[in-house]
C-alpha cells in the first residue's frame, strides 16, 4: 500500500512536470471563501485536476478542479482552487493526495482556509478565525494503514499543528491592516448535514471554537511530511443552541463572499513577509 501511494504520487508529479518546472516553497489549499486569492496569483500554469494521474475531481459548488502555479506577492505558489470532503465519498488518503504532490513539488508552507460554523458566542458570522489548533472528529485519519518512512515518522508529532510563528506573523498582518480577526480551536466533523442543537452544545463543551468539514486531514499529512501550517476560517454562521436557525448553503457562500477580501488580504501579506 505504501508503495503503490509513492508510485502515485510519482505519476503526479511525472505529469505535472510535463506542464511547469515551478518549485513553489508555498502551497494554498483555497476553501470557501478564499476564491478571490486567485485573482491576486500571476498566473504562470493552470492544470484541471481531471488531467492529473490519481487527483480525485471535486464535486461540490463553489469548488472549482484548479490546480494554479505563479507567484502571488512575488512568491512562487501553487493553489489548489477547490478541495475535498470526505462527505463526497472519497478516503483520506485521496483527500489528501494533493498535499503530498504539493510537498514534492517544493511546498514547504501550507495555508488551509475553510468556512465554519462559530461555538463560541463571542464569534460572529463574517468574521475570521485564525486556527490555534484543532480536534478530529471526522472518525478516520490520512495516516492510518502501512507507514512508508521517507514521506514522514509512523507517530508524527502533533504538538504544534499551526505554526506558532505563522499566527503570530499573521495577527501583526491583521493589526497593521485594521481587520479584527478571532483565534480559535477549529473541530472537524464527516458532514455532509449541519450538527444538531445537542452536538453544537457537546462540541462547545469539548473546547471547540468553529464547526467545520475539512482541513484537518490535509494538515495531518502535512504535519507527517515536515511541513508548517497556517490554517484560517472564515465564520459563515452561528452555531449557538439557544438561538439556532436554519441556514441554506447560499446564505453561507454569501458571506463567505463578504468576508473574503478581508482573508485575502491578510493571507497576501502573509505570503509576501516570509
């Protein structure tokens, strides 16, 4: 199995390199909400993950299939516009096939941005959250089934899954910009339909601070293969017991949409100081 992954993630890579020579140092996986970041990339390669050897396809709205290179703040990038959901059907290990392609590539710094529900009641929707860390609920885990020790240790280290130093760079980028950010636990569930009354309570009880789907296997993956993490939530709705509501996917992309030039912002400034 080990084998066969690293046999993939080569034929990946083989075929990306008949597109670009690129060896971006940056890899951004662009969630909802983040896809106006794109339209800062100077665009250099653009591929369709349909043409990538073993790249799953994404199936759902506002996630469009893009896998970009150029440089963005005068940084060589590759953005992956559009990701995958383990709702959609797909294993951990498809999920975060990207992520691996992306550290053979050159990556060595990681930004996760996803939308997400807010727990905590000082938490507003459209707002941001930069991610302190996270909890895994999702019921599986990227790394489970034969190790191969050259992508990254059998127990990876867990300690530290957002760089400290990335946070700390991006609460100045924040401050100097004006734009008020919260921090926060970020707590993954499998999805696809929003929580319950009792599992919003149960997970503000637990220490989570925003509801999400996504960006915890892709940083696991990237924690087991050395690199360092920056992840964001943009707060699309209110997830408090007392007064919850419906909310339609729209109204989420909605404010996705609102909040996002506020992320782009701080994600480009935070490319161009490293």
């Amino acid at each position: 199995m080990a084998l066969e992954l690293r046999k993939q993630m080569d034929d990946a890579l083989r075929f990306i390199r008949t597109k670009t020579s690129s060896t971006p140092a940056v890899g951004i996986i662009l969630g909802t909400g983040l896809g106006g970041l794109v339209q800062e990339i100077h665009k250099e390669t653009v591929i369709d993950y349909s043409e990538i050897p073993h790249f799953p396809v994404s199936t759902v709205e506002s996630h469009h299939g893009k896998l970009i290179f150029g440089t963005l703040a005068g940084k060589q990038v590759v953005a992956m516009q559009g990701r995958f959901h383990f709702y959609e059907g797909y294993t951990m290990k498809q999920i975060t096939f990207p992520v691996r392609v992306m550290k053979l590539l050159g990556v060595q710094t990681l930004l996760i941005s996803n939308a997400a529900g807010a727990l905590n009641p000082q938490f507003r929707r459209g707002e941001i959250m930069l991610m302190t860390d996270h909890i895994n609920l999702l019921g599986d885990n990227p790394l489970i089934g034969p190790n191969d020790d050259s992508l990254g240790p059998r127990f990876p280290d867990m300690s530290e899954p957002y760089s400290k130093e990335l946070l700390t760079a991006a609460e100045t980028i924040a401050r100097d910009l004006g734009i008020k950010v919260q921090e926060g636990v970020y707590v993954a569930m499998p999805g696809p339909n929003l929580e319950t009354r009792s599992e919003y309570r149960f997970l503000r009880s637990v220490g989570a601070d925003a509801v999400g789907m996504s960006t915890v296997p892709e940083d696991i993956v990237a924690i087991h293969m050395g690199m360092r993490v920056f992840g964001v939530s943009i707060i699309t709705d209110e997830c408090f017991p007392e007064t919850l509501k419906p909310v339609t996917l729209e109204e989420v992309i909605a404010i996705a949409n609102q909040a996002e030039p506020k992320m782009t912002a701080i994600m480009k400034e935070l490319v161009a100081r490293m």
